[in-house]
C-alpha cells in the first residue's frame, strides 16, 4: 500500500492480437475513397451494358 492509499495501476500486458480485416479497411481512407469511387464506377458501367445488350435488333 502507498502512503495516498491508492494502489498503481497493474502494467497492461501488449496485446498480440491481430486487427481483423475489417477494421483495418475501415480505418484506412484512402481505401475507403478508392471503394467508394470504383464499386459505382463498376456498378453502372455493368447496369450500361446490360441495357444495351437488352435492346431488340432493328429490321
């Protein structure tokens, strides 16, 4: 016991854990930009073909 009665923290013990996947994802914006910016990109350019492809041939 210390003279103010107030006992020191024990010492942490370093975590080894490994950050999961998704966590460093979302700490990472630069990652997140990339994402946000490419997944629409891809999404309508599949959507843009898809409709082309599904216009009837002209007679």
């Amino acid at each position: 016991m210390t003279p103010t009665g107030i006992e020191p923290a024990a010492p942490q013990a370093e975590e080894t854990e490994p950050v999961p996947f998704m966590q460093r994802v979302l700490d990472d914006p630069f990652l997140l930009l990339f994402l946000g910016v490419a997944i629409p990109t891809v999404l309508y350019i599949v959507w843009g073909v898809m409709e082309v492809a599904s216009i009837p041939l002209a007679q």
